[in-house]
C-alpha cells in the first residue's frame, strides 16, 4: 500500500493530471479543426481524406510522448535511442503533406509541454496564413470534369498519342510513363467534359492502337 501511494505521489509530482486532460483536448479539439481544413482548403493530389486520417493519432501521440519525457533528462535520451532504432515512414507524395504533418506534431509538442493557450494562438494564426496562401498564391484552378486515363499499348511515340487525345479534349497532362516487356503504359489527367469527348478519347487511342487497354476514371479531388 506504501509503495502504491509512493508512486501516486512521485507520479503527481512529474504530471499534473488536470494540465494533462486540458492539453489533450485543446490538442484533440485543434487536431480535428486542422483535419477538417486540411481536407477542404489543401491542394494535394493524393486522397486528403485518407491522409488526414493520421492526424489526430499522431496529435495525441506527440502529446503523450512529450508530457511523459519533459520531466526527465534520462527519458529524453532514451526515447533519443529509440528513434534511432524505429523510424516513421510515411508515403509523402507532397511537400504540403509534410509540412501539414510538421503542423499536426508542433501542436502536440506545445501541448505536452502544457502551453494550450499557445497552441491556441498559433492555431489561430496560421490556419487564416494557410487559408490565404492556398487562394490567392495558388495559380492552379478547380476544374469540373477531371479524370485520370490510364492507357496499356504499344504505342512508343508519346507525343503522337498526346497529340491525337489533345484534339478531343480541352485540357491534357502526362503525369507517367512506364515500358514493361515491350509494352508502354501512359497515365494522364485530363478534363472530360461530356461523354462525348470520352467516346471520342477512346477512339482516337483505338485508331492508334486497336489493341489498347483504356481506364477512364473520375477523380473529382485532382486539382488542376
């Protein structure tokens, strides 16, 4: 019984427990905002919503980590020794994934440091400078109707291809190229504005190659 409330005791004294449940919902709370803003206002091309899915675990794992370490030098130094063993690996397509990540875990470590009213106020102050840099300093523009085509042929000559979809449609990007036993393997974006202008893609590949293998897909989140 002694020793139990002897660990109550030097627990109380490293983590004050009310701090504690107020940081993690200050974190959780602004967690989910910058969820939320990341899926509406970001301009990556993978999936947002599944991205922003690791944010508020990762969040509350910065929390969790910092609050247990910041009250002790030989804690810090091992968890210094851990990550040198075990490594996160994210599959970062963007560099704005990345800074939003940088973002997510800046605002665990000011709440496990137990500086909310911080967290707060820099919440506050970059979600408007993130708001404004993705309207007015993003040239790109929304359009209706994308869509991903992802061509099997043999056709080697990329420009020939280009050229003939080109004339079908309004907007046209090659984003890759792969050469697999012979064959080649086009994916591009594209803007499709009717079924018209799909059926004439399709034939304007298939007069090419009769044996091409064409998939058209709707990608409404691209932005172009």
């Amino acid at each position: 019984m002694l020793e139990f409330e002897k660990y109550l005791s030097d627990f109380n004294a490293t983590i004050n427990l009310q701090d504690f449940f107020v940081n993690f919902l200050v974190v959780t709370l602004l967690a989910v905002c910058m969820q939320q803003f990341y899926i509406r206002f970001a301009n990556s091309l993978s999936d947002r919503r599944k991205f922003a899915k690791i944010f508020l675990p990762l969040a509350l794992a910065t929390l969790l980590i910092i609050t247990v370490i910041k009250s002790s030098i030989a804690l810090s130094l091992g968890l210094v020794g851990a990550l040198s063993i075990v490594r996160f690996r994210a599959a970062i397509k963007d560099p704005e994934e990345l800074t939003y990540l940088f973002l997510i875990i800046g605002l665990g470590i000011v709440g496990g440091a137990n500086k909310p009213l911080l967290a707060l106020l820099s919440f506050a102050v970059i979600i408007p400078l993130l708001y404004f840099n993705s309207k007015f300093s993003n040239k790109a523009k929304v359009l209706k109707g994308k869509t991903h085509i992802n061509i099997n042929t043999t056709i080697s000559d990329a420009p020939q291809l280009i050229n003939a979809i080109s004339d079908q449609i309004s907007y046209l990007e090659l984003k890759r190229t792969d050469v697999k036993d012979g064959g080649y393997f086009y994916s591009l974006v594209s803007k499709l504005d009717d079924i018209q202008s799909v059926e004439a893609t399709k034939n304007a590949i298939l007069k090419l190659d009769p044996s091409a293998r064409i998939s058209i897909v709707d990608q409404p989140e691209i932005i172009l």
